[in-house]
C-alpha cells in the first residue's frame, strides 16, 4: 500500500509540474504573439486582447462576431439609452460567454448586432485568454500586487470583508477596475476586471438643440409652465385637462402617468387621495424625471431642459437660486415661488464626474399651492 501511495503522490506531482509548465508555456507564448500586435501600453487606451485579437473601445459588435462570437438577444436598444448588459457567446462553444455592455449611438433604433461595444466583463479561465495593455496576461493566477506592479498605484480602493476592487479610473461612463472576492482565509483568488469606455467622436443620439421649434410659454418661472409632449401644462391645472391631453394612469399606480412612453409623477389637492383623482381635482405638482421617457421638456422662456442642462444654463435663464446644494452625485437648484415655500421649482442635475448615477439624469419639480 506505501508503495502504491508513493507512486501516485510521484505521478500527481509530475502531473502538476507538467500542467504548470505548459501554463507558463502558454502564457509566455501569448504574451508573445501580443508583442506582435497592436496592444498599447497604455491603460487609459481602453484596448485589450481575447484570443489574440486587440479591440478598442468602444467597438462595433460586428467585430466581435467577426471573430467567432455571437448575440443571440433581440432586445432593440434606443438612441442614447443607457447602455445594457448583453451576452456574447462562442460561435462553436455556447458555453463560453462573454458579458458586454452595449449603447447605441446613431439616431434611430438598432438590433443589439447593430450596435458598439462600450464596457467587457473579463473573468479569468472561462475559455477565451485575455491580455491587457502592456502585455499583461490576465488569468487566474494574477493578484493585486501583480497588478499594481504592472499600472501601479489605483485612483482609488474599495475593501470589505465580502468584496474588494481597486480603480484604476471610475465615473460613470468610463471605469477600469479590478474585483475580488476574499475566502474564508482572506485570500483573493479568480480576479474579475471590467473595462468601459463610452466616449464617441460623434454621438448622434444627443439632442440637436437648433432645431427645436420655439413654443408659446410664459417667459417667468413663478407661471410654472411646461411644454411637454405637444402640450402646454400649468400647475396648477385640472385633472380633467391634464388627461385630455393623452395621459393616461399607469398600471398599478395612482400618480405616475404615461403618454408616448414618457412617464411622469403628479400631486394633487386632493385631500382623499382617490385613484384616480376626480375630474376637477386639482394637480398642484409635477415630477418630470428626463429617465423616463422624455427627451426634452420646455420650461418658461422658451428654455429648453434636456440630457445635457448644466447648472449654469439654469442660472444663466433664472438667476441665482434660492437655495443650491452640491449632494456629491448631483446638485440641487431650490427656486422659491413664495415666502413659505410651499411653491417652487427645482431641478437635479447630475454630476459630470460621477460613478453612481448617469450624466444624463436630470429631473424638474414644479409645485404650486392653489391660489397663489
């Protein structure tokens, strides 16, 4: 029996040595085919290697399926939606996938084939090898300290006891970083990464501002009108009034309504709070959320409240506001209409520079106590 038990632990052993050989082998050799190639050194270049070929993002999907991999989802994706998550698989293996990010940049709606490449969630040892700038082997036996070695110091850390990942760039449209779950014993092992980059010459899908048609609105905030979809609202305004417009109660809810898939939340001066509100009931508050639906919406003088409204667009239109507090992901824009307070405008734009919520968020409250 000592005997048979030595013989195997002497085979197991040469198995290992030989596997780890021909890992190193193969590692070495894509490393080397990658000095070959095109691959940057430079981190911030957005580029990687899988299976030996250098992708640059953003990139279109088609060249990916140029490569053997293939999108089996007909989700239609949107002009400027926020990008969604797709997979790719292997076109002679389903079982090895790929996850992506894909955003549509052109102006009409596309098939995901369509489509352009913006973020890669690499996981090591999943079938495809990956090499990133520099020439670095990503696999599973990387650690931080290979990676730091490689692109040195992160921008920034995150570590918990459940999940730790170091940045190497993180805001919302562009992120390299590197994510790993601890064992029981603290060790880190199969470090996952994920690169994105949504940064397009000529992004069609952005609203072009010259041509939109001026309305016939009040120029003065304290009107609290809004030009959306083809209409003329005011608060406060009739219930009534406000549904012969088109909007129509959501399923399930008593405040969000809907109207040429865009969507928006009101208040009343209904002190029941029936659903729905009566015909002569009063809307006393709109909440315009521009994530829901709406591309654009035009507020007194003719301003025009869209994806790309800056802080000092709204100040520019209607003077300092009240109130104007920075909340670190999006500021807040607080525009008194009376001296309680009860009736006002605000607006929430998003941060450029953050990683939470999209750029684009942006948000209008119009309130107006009946009378006033």
């Amino acid at each position: 029996m000592k005997i048979k038990t030595v013989k195997f632990a002497a085979i197991l052993l040469a198995f290992l040595l030989l596997t780890g050989s021909l890992a190193a082998c193969r590692t070495k050799k894509m490393q080397e085919e990658m000095e070959e190639k095109t691959l940057s050194d430079d981190l911030f270049s957005y580029e990687l290697s899988i299976d030996g070929h250098v992708y640059s993002l953003p990139c279109p999907v088609s060249e990916f399926e140029e490569h053997g991999w293939v999108i089996d989802d007909d989700r239609e994706i949107k002009p400027g939606d926020p990008f969604k998550v797709f997979l790719l698989e292997r076109a002679d293996n389903e079982e090895i996938s790929l996850g992506v990010d894909l955003y549509n940049p052109t102006a009409e709606i596309m098939e995901p084939s369509g489509s352009f490449v913006v973020g890669v969630y690499l996981q090591p040892d999943k079938g495809y090898d990956v090499i990133l700038p520099g020439g670095f082997a990503f696999d599973s036996s990387i650690s931080y300290d290979d990676i730091m070695k490689q692109y040195g110091e992160p921008d920034s850390t995150f570590d918990e006891e459940s999940y730790i990942a170091r940045y190497y760039i993180q805001t919302y449209y562009h992120e390299i970083g590197f994510f790993g779950v601890p064992d029981e014993s603290g060790r880190i092992e199969n470090i996952s990464a994920y690169v994105l980059n949504r940064t397009f010459e000529k992004d069609l899908s952005i609203l072009d501002r010259s041509k939109i048609q001026k309305v016939d609105i009040a120029d003065e905030l304290d009107s609290c009108e809004v030009w959306i979809e083809g209409n003329l609202c005011t608060v406060p305004m009739k219930f009534n009034e406000f549904t012969d417009y088109g909007w129509k109660v959501k399923e399930d809810s008593s405040i969000s309504y809907v109207k040429n898939d865009t969507e928006i939340w009101i208040g009343t001066n209904d002190p029941d709070n029936t659903t729905p509100p009566q015909d002569d009931s009063l809307i006393t508050e709109f909440y315009i959320s521009l994530r829901s639906g709406a591309e654009l919406v035009i507020l007194p003088g003719n301003f025009i409240f869209d994806k790309r409204t800056t802080v000092e667009e709204i100040i520019d239109q209607y003077g300092q506001p009240y109130e104007l507090q920075d909340f670190g992901n999006s500021y807040h824009l607080h525009y008194k209409l009376n001296q309680s307070g009860s009736s006002f405008v605000t607006f929430f734009i998003a941060r450029e520079d953050n990683a939470a919520i999209s750029p684009e968020e942006r948000t209008v409250i119009i309130r107006k106590t009946p009378g006033e």
